[in-house]
C-alpha cells in the first residue's frame, strides 16, 4: 500500500526527521506509525562477523556471548519529558543500526545543535559481532511520564543480607548492552552512544568485561555458565506482557567482586566443596562430567552430603527455587587495584528471565542466607532492567511504549 | 662441562631452589652462575601461539603487538635487599616461563609461608601469544643496593610544559609489561604476578590497553604507528652497555588521555591539520599512501606549508629532532567516565629506544612547544625503565645485574 501512494515516502522521511531534531513529545503528535519508518529501510546486508539488529528479540540476549561487553547506564537530564525520550531512543536505534554494520554515523544523528561528527575510527575494522541491547529502568517510566505503563515486575529489587552496594554504580534510567569479539569496537560504540545522548542523558556508570577466547572459566578458576537453561527461556512470552515487552526480558546486573587473595589461599578441596563441582572440569562432586545433573541426594557412607548443604550449586538449583531459572550470560572484569592494595576484579554477573520475581530475586535470597561462595564474593552494585522486545526495521527501541 | 660432573645438576638444583626460598643476599654468595640454572632447563615446545619467553631479547618488544596489554608497577616493599629482589625476578621469571606456554604455576614458587596456589583458570586456554616484560625503574637501583650501577640513561624523565602527571599512577620500581591476544589470559597473568610478589612487592599502579582486531586507529580516528622505525632499532647494542643491559631497550609510558568531546567537534579538515596526514588512510597531507614520506618542504601556492608548522608530524619526524626516533607499540584505553562526565579515555603510548636521551626526551620536548595535536591531548602518567636483555634458559631477568 505505501508504494501505491508515491508521496508517502517522503511524508514518513520527514516525520523521521522531525522526531530526530525536534526532540518533543508535540513532534510525534500525528506521527503514529509514520514514525517507524527509517531513513533506511532495507535491513542492509549483513558482513562476516555481523550480528542483525532486527529481529523478533534484541540482539545480545540469544546472541553467543561475545568475548568483549561494555556495560553503560544513561540517567536523563532535567528536561525529559516522553518526546525527548524517544528521540533519544530513536537516535540510538538509528546509530546501531550503522555500527553494527561497522558503518560511520550520520552527521544527521547527532544531537540537535551539536556540531560533533563520526571520527571515522571504525574504518576498516570489522564489527565483530557488535550487539547494542537497550533496557528501560524502574525509574525510566516516572521521567517519561509513563509511569502507569510500568510493569509490576520492573520494581527496584529488595535488599539482600550480605549485599554492600554502591549506589552511584548502580540502577539507572537507560542501560545499553554493548557486546562485541573486538574490545574497540565495543569502546567507539559507547562514545558514540555517549555523544549522541549529549544533552539529553548522561553516563550514569560504565563497566567494562571479557571472557577468554576459548574459555568459560571465571577468575576464581571455576567453569562458568553449566546447565544454563535455553536462553530463549529468558524471553516474555506475548501473552503476558505489553506489547512493547512482548520478546523481551528483564536483566539484572550484578558487580561481583572477588575476594581473590583469599581464595587463592584455600585448600583445592575447600575450594570445590563450596562450589559444589570439581575445578578440573566442572563436574559436580557426585561425579560424571560437567553437563552431568548435580545429584543433591547423593551421601558418602557416613551419611553427609556430598553436595555440602551450603555448596552454591545446592542453593543456587532450580530444585531448591521452586523451580526458579535464570539464564546467566556474565563477563569477567579487572579494573587493577583497590585502595586496600587488592584486586579490583571479579565477575559481571548479568541474569536474564521473564520475570525477576520468579528468577533472580528468589535465588538470590536463598544464596544470600548461607552459600558457602558468597563468603569470597561482595555484590558491589546492582540494577535491573526492562529489555524491550525486538526491533522491526523502520522501528525503533520501545516504539509500541513511547507511542502507546 | 657440567655434563661431566653428575652432582652439579643437583648442586645448582639446590642453589636455585635456595634462592627461591631463603631470599636473601646470603643465598647468593657462591651461588654464583650456578643460580642460572632454572628447574626445568629446557624451553618447553611451544604450542600454537605461543610467543617464546627465552631468547637475546625479552619477548614483548619485537613481538608483533598484541590486542591486549596490562602494565602493572611494582614497588619494592621496607625489607628489599639485593638478593631478595633476585629472588623476586627468578620467581617471576619461572613463573612467566610457565604461564607462556598455558601451564599452571607450581606451587613451589609461591612466595616463603604463603599458601596461596594455582587456581587452574586457564586450564583448556590457549596462551594467545602471552608475553612478559620485565623493567627495572630508576629507584630500583638505590632500593636493591645497586646505585653504582644504573644507567646514566636511567634518570628520571624531565617535566615537559604541558604534563599534568599523576604520581601515584606514574614511574615504580619495577615494570612488567603483560601483552596477549586474549584478555582473560593477561589478567590472570598480572595476579599470578601480584601473588608472587606478596611480602616483597606490591601493585603501583596497574592499566588496560586494547586495539582492534584488525586496525590500527586509535580512538581519535588517527591511523596510528605509521612509519615506525624496525623495531630492532629500539634494541640496546652491546658494546654500549653492561651486560644485562645488552640486547635490552628502555621503554617510555605515557597514559595520554584524549579530550574526545572536544576532538569529535571539530571540523574534518582541522582535525587533519593537526596531525598532518588524512582521516580516510593516514597518508601525510603531502600526498600519497599510508608509507609515503612526509614531505615537510612542500608549500601551496601562495607559499603556505602543505604540512602545518604546528603540526604533529612535522614536530616528531625525526628530521625536526637531530634524527631522534622511538619505536612506538601504543595501545587505546577507555576506563569509562571521569567525575567531570568526560571519557576516561585515549592512548596508552609506549615508545622504546636505546636511550631516551636520543629518543623520547628531544621528541617530547619539541612537541610540548606548540604541537597542535597537544591542545586535544593531556599526558596524566610518565614512567621510564630499562628493559634488560633476554633471558636463556636456565637464567632469569636481570641476573648479570643482580649477580655482577
């Protein structure tokens, strides 16, 4: 039908374009779904190493893990109102579609009286697997005037006992994922993501992971990620969500400090027994090898659990969590050296579900009341966020919420 | 000769282990060469990327540059003598020798009482090309009683205009410089180190650095490395130092953060002139390709110089600095957001020569007069190092210095 009507075209451009510079909720008066066209509305070829950004889910979340992961939180400046939000969105949405095609940014992206421009750092670099996954923050609803359009499970999560959080380094009103094989890649990605919120949203905190190349061992040794369920098991189903949620999920972040110096000086044998798995392979003490179900009921001959009572993959099981299930997709991290002279490392835990109220949130209350593992672990920040479902090209992150 | 006299395998075996564990002076006194001899004698094969660790240069300054890097500095702690910084550098030697090749480090060069061991992390890891470099600061010549001996090389670099130097972040008495292609192998390899050094030395200051997997822009756009020198030119030649110096090199480290907001502001054509050569392929603005001389005489036709009298390459080129040259092995650092909002972002720069009086020191001088790549640039850390020469097997960094 649009082809039938040789005008339409151009009417879409230029209600793109009046969203992209007028920055306010007047410019999506009338728009409706006029504004879901694209400047571009081909979803262009994809490259080797290229990861699309349209799709039914976000990319990032089904994606492999990449080998690289910045993470970014945006909080809004004071004039944010629901227009100036999705113009935001929209500038964003715009900007990943070029990077992950390892394309320049248009001149035509940047902010509205901004005279910044691409500095062409990404011209002959591949754009590895490059993956921008946006999420919506409990506070992101109030800043925007949505605030009936939050979900009951987009709550700030409760305390938990052992938890020493560092406010100024968690939650958050926007948060990007940015994943890539290409630790530069990932790096030009946030600085035009930053630049490009210039005005409108600022870096709130950013953290920076890998993992090795061929590897899933964390930095405490152990195999990491075992019996992770489906990730698609981390999505909203349509029926029980809005549609802007619909193919989407919730992520929780946590910040895992690693009590290093100390751990490094355990007997081997303490070492697995708080885990719960041998540290060659990753097999459960019960034995078999690392995808082998842990048997929780297994005894030695004098009647003690092989799996301790307090070993975090008895606590952390679905058996012990009425079923609770997350899928866990985490990065190493090492930031250097803490004013104690210890290491500044650990492991960014991101954990993926439909529901937090039903995934991290109960496991999590469990861990924290007695898991041998956490006695080497500070979970030094935390936030959670809502992933809107995917983007359909011509769309942008959120539309069906912004435009609801 | 030593083959003939079956006890002096197991009288150097017992030398070398006495130095590992009573870490004083006394244990070398009449250890002698002996002390050159290592646990294992033989250079382990060598798998698949693996970059060697023994040979007439330490591995890291011709190695190919590596995506990733930390650089860590170490200061000695109030205990340091002689013997047991030898100590110290034969743990760390053994220790690189293991870690190179994907091993596990034994347990027996732990530092004397701890009972810290191996964790296996980087069991099923390929070793991604590791390499260790190992420097020796100013001060660790006055710590370890070796005044007499440091280089007149070997002073502290002067302070140039525009530094606005971080003590706490620069110089240190010892350097170990951690290149891989895989970021996870790096970290654990700074920790083993830092376990290492436990009650002898401890973490100065420490950095990340990365490129792209297949550039060489830094993050200001810039094609970088352009025209370097063949790096053997950075190597020490031996009739012109001490033994442990010969087949060595001195390395300059200079954290240079970028003023990124400024920088993607301005105009394409001003960010050029800068620099002198073009954003698109890094050819000089005089023409050509990539490698393609500058040519520093060539004026429009109203007589204006092609190649801006302030611009960066015309203060470096070695034809501004009586032929002075560095080889440069620089790296991009983004360590996320400073208090002012700004990125913590820009080049960890590593220039390396046979002596930083003929390198590093003119060239620096010349560019902090006027460069106008400088106005976009802050240098916030500065340490110098000797890099002594490469190890044989059996040896370890420095012995001809510590035992001389």
């Amino acid at each position: 039908m649009p082809a039938a009507d040789p005008a339409a075209g151009s009417r879409r451009r230029v209600s793109r374009r009046s969203l992209l510079t007028a920055g306010g909720l007047t410019a999506l008066a009338g728009a409706g779904t006029a504004a879901a066209v694209a400047l571009r509305d081909e979803d262009g070829a994809s490259g080797p190493g290229t990861a699309p950004f349209h799709g039914p889910q976000q990319a990032g979340i089904l994606t492999p893990r990449q080998q690289y992961v910045r993470l970014a939180a945006f909080d809004f400046g004071a004039r944010t109102d629901r227009g100036r939000a999705a113009a935001l969105l929209l500038r964003w949405t715009s900007a990943a579609e070029h990077l992950v095609r390892g394309e320049a940014v248009p001149a035509g992206l940047e902010p509205p009286g901004s005279r910044a421009a691409d500095t062409g750092a990404l011209a002959g670099t591949a754009p590895a697997r490059l993956t921008l996954t946006f999420g919506l923050g409990p506070a992101f609803f109030d800043r925007t005037g949505l605030t009936a359009a939050r979900p009951a499970a987009l709550t700030p999560l409760p305390a938990f006992g052992e938890d020493r959080l560092d406010a100024a380094r968690s939650d958050g009103d926007l948060l990007v994922q940015i994943g890539a094989d290409d630790p530069f890649v990932a790096a030009h990605a946030l600085r035009v993501l930053q630049r490009l919120a210039r005005g409108e949203a600022g870096l709130r905190w950013t953290m920076a992971g890998f993992t090795a190349a061929d590897g899933r061992r964390n930095l405490m040794g152990q195999v990491d990620g075992t019996n992770n369920p489906d990730p698609a098991k981390a999505l909203v189903a349509a029926p029980d969500a809005p549609a802007w949620l619909a193919g989407g999920s919730y992520v929780v972040i946590r910040r895992i400090r690693m009590l290093l110096d100390h751990w490094d000086t355990l007997p081997p044998a303490h070492r697995e027994q708080a885990l719960g798995r041998r540290a060659a392979d990753g097999a459960p003490l019960t034995g078999g090898g690392e995808r082998t179900p842990v048997d929780l009921a297994a005894t030695r001959p004098d009647g003690v659990p092989v799996i301790a009572t307090n070993a975090h993959v008895r606590l952390a099981a679905p058996a012990s969590n009425d079923g609770a299930a997350m899928v866990r997709r985490s990065w190493s991290y090492h930031d250097g050296l803490r004013a104690d002279g210890t290491p500044d490392a650990g492991l960014l835990f991101l954990a993926w579900q439909p529901d937090p109220r039903t995934g991290f949130i109960p496991v999590q209350r469990r861990l924290s009341q007695g898991d041998a593992l956490s006695r080497y672990l500070v979970h030094e920040t935390s936030a959670l966020f809502a992933v809107p479902g995917g983007v359909r090209p011509g769309g942008y992150v959120a539309q069906a919420l912004m435009e609801g």
